[in-house]
C-alpha cells in the first residue's frame, strides 16, 4: 500500500498535505489511507499523495504548463502583490515558485520594460492553460482597454503603471522561468485542492 504524508494524520505541526516529506502512518500507527474514505477531501488528499491515476488524471496533467509572472515595482509599491496572489490561487492555479528581489542587473533582455526594474516579485504559476487563462486575468496591456474584474482593468489607468507582467505564450514562459528561477527552485507537489478543481 502507497504510504501518504504524515500532514495527513494529527500530528501537530505537521506541513500542509501535499508538501513537507512523505510519511508513512498516522498517530496511531495505522495507515492514513483506511481512514480517509472513499469521497470527500480527505480521499482527495490521499489521492493526491498517492499520485494521479486515471485517464481523466493523466490527460489533465499532460496539458498542465506553467506562466511566469512579474509583479512589477508599481504593483508591489501600491500593496498589490497579495491580491493578485490571491486571484490566482482562487482560481486554481498552484503556486510553484516565488522571489521577491532586487535587480541590479537583468540576466538577460527579456523584454525593452523589464531591463530597468529595481525590484519584481516573480512567481511561477502551473495549472491547466494557465498562460492563456493569465493572460486574459491580467487585462490588455493598457489599462484603458481591459475590462472591469481583470488586474489591470481594477487596478491601473496608464500603460507606464500596468503593475504586471505575464508570459505570452509556453515557449516564453519557459525561457523566462529558466532565467529567473533555478529547476530545484520549482516545487513539484500534489495539492489536495486537486479533485476540487479538475473533473
């Protein structure tokens, strides 16, 4: 039988199920997994500690990719930042990576309006189509022509103070995720929200 983390048990502070090590039994010394149940969140969490099975699981998580975005020095100036982390993870899409740094020097030219940043708060995001999904999140580039309940079209008025970046297709999310973040710095986990979002 698979064993699940130990988050999934009483165990006092244990981490949240899907990060942290994985364990093997509960408080009690029995397996987690013939507590859980057949249905319900805590089956989806030992679902997720598991590994997804299925065909249903295996298509999703073959068209699962990941987008970076940039909160720019506007955005984190203003007190934004949480509130755009928190649109995305409403959403459903799972945090993978995060930094919050200055930049004294762009690694490489990325795009003309991100040479001269001081400071950005980068994220990684992964979910299903989550680079077109941001993308339509975060609004036109400028302000004035997005729509009401996107982050640009609540949160901005001119082009020049657009608070957010993100990337524009796979392939530049790719490059831009390598430029920014180191692979063992991409946290590979199972959310127990899973079951909850995708069918």
């Amino acid at each position: 039988m698979p064993r699940v983390p130990a988050a999934l048990g009483a165990g006092a502070g244990a981490p949240a199920c899907g990060g942290g090590k994985w364990g093997g039994r509960g408080p009690a010394g029995a397996h987690v997994v013939s507590r859980a149940g057949g249905r319900g969140p805590g089956a989806a969490c030992v679902r997720a500690a598991r590994g997804l099975t299925g065909p249903l699981a295996r298509r999703t998580m073959a068209n699962t990719e990941r987008t970076f975005i940039a909160i720019k020095p506007d955005g984190v100036q203003r007190g934004l930042v949480g509130e755009i982390i928190k649109r995305f993870e409403q959403k459903g899409f799972r945090l993978v990576a995060m930094k919050f740094l200055q930049v004294t020097r762009h690694p490489l030219t990325l795009a003309a309006e991100l040479r001269f940043f001081l400071f950005l708060e980068r994220l990684v995001w992964e979910g299903l189509n989550v680079v077109k999904t941001g993308r339509v999140m975060l609004g036109e580039t400028n302000p004035a022509d997005s729509k009401p309940g996107t982050i640009r079209g609540d949160f901005c008025i001119q082009v020049g103070r657009n608070i957010i970046h993100g990337s524009d297709s796979v392939k530049s999310a790719e490059k831009e995720i390598s430029l920014w973040f180191k692979p063992e710095e991409l946290v590979n986990y199972k959310s127990c929200a899973f079951d909850w979002i995708y069918e």
